[in-house]
C-alpha cells in the first residue's frame, strides 16, 4: 500500500462515543510526524457521560423517528464540543476527528450497504472553530469496506516496528482486534463478536439498574463459567461468518440478549455474568486461530477498551492466550480510557 504522509507535527483532536453508549470521549494529541511511525504524545483526555435518558434513547436507535433522529443529529455536535473544550489547550489543534454515534449499521453483503453515525460535522466544526472529519465508516464502506473497525491503520502507525507483530484488541460494546505486522499491507482487523454489549446489559438486568456495567468484575469475580452458554454465543452466526465482516446491536442488541437472558434465567447471575465474559474471550482467541493470514504465533496481546477495566475479562484473555504476553495498556493512545472506549 502506497501511503504518502506529510513530515510535518500536527495537533489533533479526537472524539469518540461508541456502541455502548456511554458518553463522550476526546483527546488532544500531538504527533511529531505524519510521516514515521511512534507513539504521539498525549495531552489530554476528557470524558462526558450521556444523562440517562439520551443513553435510553441512544441504545434503541430502532424507536426513533427522523424528526428526533435530526435532533440528535446537531444536539451530539454540541456535547461533543463541550467535552473538545474541556482538554486543555484545544484550541491549539489544527483540525478535529469526530467518529459520531452510530445508529445504524448494514455493511457488505447487505442489499444496500449502508451505516448512519448522527452527530453533525458542520455543527461541530462551529462549535470549535476548526475543521472537523468524519463520517469515517461511510467512507470505508463507499470503498467497499466494512465500516469498522476504523483505526487499523491508526495502530500500525502508533506501534514501532521493533514492537511488531503484536495483537491489538478492543474490547468496547463489540470486541475487534488488528494484527499489527511489521509492514502495513500485512495488517488484518475485524469485528469477532459481542464484547462489554452483553455484560453491560445484563449487569443492568441483575442488579435492576444499580449497575450500568459489571463495575471491576464485582458481578463475575465469585462466578464459574458454564461452557454451553459459552457454546451457544460462540454459535451465532456472526461468529462463524469469515472474514472481513463487521456487527453491532443489529446483532447483538436487544432482540439478541433478551431471549438469551430468558433461556439461563435459573442460573446464578454470578455464573451467567462470568459466562459472557468466557464468551468474549472464547470467540476472539478462536478467530485468531483460524486467521491463516496471522503468520506465526501472537507473542503479545494488548487489551484495550472499556472491557480491559475487567479483571476478569482480563483472567479469561490470559486463560485463552497462555504462549503470549497479554496486557491491558496503562497510558498512552492505547490505554482503555483514551482508545475506543
């Protein structure tokens, strides 16, 4: 792949609000360079959690009409400007990455390939006073690919090639991961399955909202994995579909974890909450094992995402990738906090 890239230093910011949404992320980085790999410099982080009733209506995209669907559109450009505004010196940036919040997502082989982020760039970009890019997902999926995960290249990039090949895998409501090999045409990366989506929702379900998610394993810790649950997630047929393929709560929302929940509601909750984890980790480690476009064995594994806060998410990654150093990135562009939260 012929990449020019521009030797100059750069500021950026980065915004982010995923599947599982829980609010705002954004960060202010400074690269050296644009043009040789390394780790950039990061100068801020800010979080904003999403009140609870735009989380509700966020996580059932399905119930909103086009009115509110516009609503949302510019009212996202706003609380994500608010939270640029809180890193330090944004307004040293030069230009500005916004991801949006998705509400929709149909890639290839559908009908009509298609992905809807809401969250309006132009808005934005007068919020802030500086270009804004986005709409990243349409534009890989115009380029027929699948929309996600969107920052393959962006962890090659940001990992020396003294660090290559090494996994890295994002454990957000869908867990992805990207082989990072040492030369970027070899890289590979795609949505294996369900991550922190069905141990958010069932931490809900549990402990009837006192939880939004399994907070530091305290639902799993005392639980033991059922391996038919296990089986049964590992069966979807998202799971078994090959490479390259992408998902979301199309196939993993609502219409996918109550019926599951229904089926093992006699089941501890402990056991059912460490069930799902088991699963996550099941289903990555077995679609690394059938990639034959991973050459060799994975020495390291680094965890990055919501889900690598869970030390017991972080247990069972360990169970399931005994040969390799598994980590959970404690600073930098990869920590869970700055990465795809």
């Amino acid at each position: 792949m012929d990449v020019k890239l521009s030797a100059r230093s750069v500021m950026a910011i980065g915004i982010m609000s995923g599947t599982s949404a829980d609010g705002v992320d954004a960060v202010l980085l400074e690269l050296r360079s644009v043009a040789k790999r390394h780790a950039p410099r990061l100068i801020g982080h800010v979080h904003r959690p999403f009140p609870r009733a735009l989380r509700k209506v966020l996580l059932e995209p399905h119930a909103l009409d086009a009115g509110r669907i516009a609503e949302l559109h510019f009212a996202l450009a706003g609380a994500y400007a608010d939270a640029a505004r809180a890193l330090p010196r944004y307004r040293r940036a030069s230009v500005c990455g916004m991801h949006g919040q998705t509400i929709w997502h149909a890639p290839p082989p559908a009908r009509t390939p298609c992905t809807l982020q809401i969250g309006s760039s132009s808005a934005l970009s007068q919020h802030l006073g500086m270009p804004v890019v986005g709409d990243f997902r349409g534009a890989d999926i115009a380029l027929g690919g699948q929309g996600a995960p969107i920052v393959p290249f962006a962890h090659w990039f940001f990992t020396l090639e003294s660090e290559s090949p090494r996994l890295v895998v994002n454990l957000g409501g869908i867990c992805n991961f990207t082989y990072v090999a040492k030369r970027l045409d070899d890289v590979r990366a795609y949505d294996v399955g369900p991550a922190m989506m069905l141990s958010d929702a069932f931490a809900e379900l549990a402990t009837e909202g006192k939880l939004a998610f399994d907070r530091d394993g305290v639902l799993s810790r005392p639980g033991r994995v059922i391996e038919r649950i296990v089986r049964e997630i590992a069966a979807h047929p998202f799971v078994k579909k090959k490479p390259p393929k992408s998902t979301g709560r199309e196939d993993f929302g609502r219409q996918y974890f109550a019926p599951l929940f229904e089926r093992h509601r006699r089941e501890r909750k402990e056991d059912l909450a460490r069930s799902l984890l088991a699963a996550t980790a099941t289903i990555l480690a077995d679609a690394v094992r059938r990639d034959r476009h991973i050459a060799g064995g994975i020495g390291s594994v680094v965890l990055s995402g919501g889900g690598a806060r869970n030390p017991m998410l972080v247990e069972e990654m360990r169970l399931r990738f005994p040969d390799a150093e598994v980590t959970v990135a404690s600073a930098g562009v990869l920590a869970p906090e700055h990465h795809e939260p």
